[in-house]
C-alpha cells in the first residue's frame, strides 16, 4: 500500500484509504480527515498503517466501519466464525 491508495466503498460509494492494523489486517478508513476522528494514519516500511489515539483536539480520520450506511452488511459474526 503506497502513500496514495484510495478506494471507492464497495456498498456506498464513499473514498476510503486502506490501511494494515497493528495485527496486519486491512481495514477502511475514511479518507477525509475530520475533528475528533480516533485514528492516525502513518508510513511503516512504505505500507499505511493505523495508530489508534486518545480522544483529544485535532483533524485525524474515522474508521470507515463507523460511518458506512452498509457496514452491517461487511461485518462477520465472530462467535459463528470461531466456533
């Protein structure tokens, strides 16, 4: 993933940025900053990454799980999957 990877939301529509979890596992975020967003995104051996943050002050983004109409849709049911 390179500084500028954008997507369009398969369901909405919205631009997102795909970037790796601390775990290594893609997720969504909203590509338009907003005041109070939770999530910091930074290069880490030339792949986006997410730092997570304590609420405070300040543009950063929102995962795009929280703001999809759709996101219902995209979530798996964790007890079914590890049964």
């Amino acid at each position: 993933m390179s500084e500028t990877t954008f997507a369009n939301c398969k369901s909405c529509g919205a631009e997102v940025i795909w970037a790796l979890t601390s775990t290594g596992r893609p997720m969504p975020i909203d590509a338009t900053p907003v005041e109070g967003g939770n999530l910091v995104l930074s290069l880490l051996d030339g792949k986006r990454v997410v730092s997570v943050v304590a609420a405070g002050p300040g543009l950063r983004h929102r995962p795009h799980f929280a703001t999809c109409p759709d996101a219902d849709s995209w979530r798996h049911n964790r007890k079914e999957n590890h049964r």
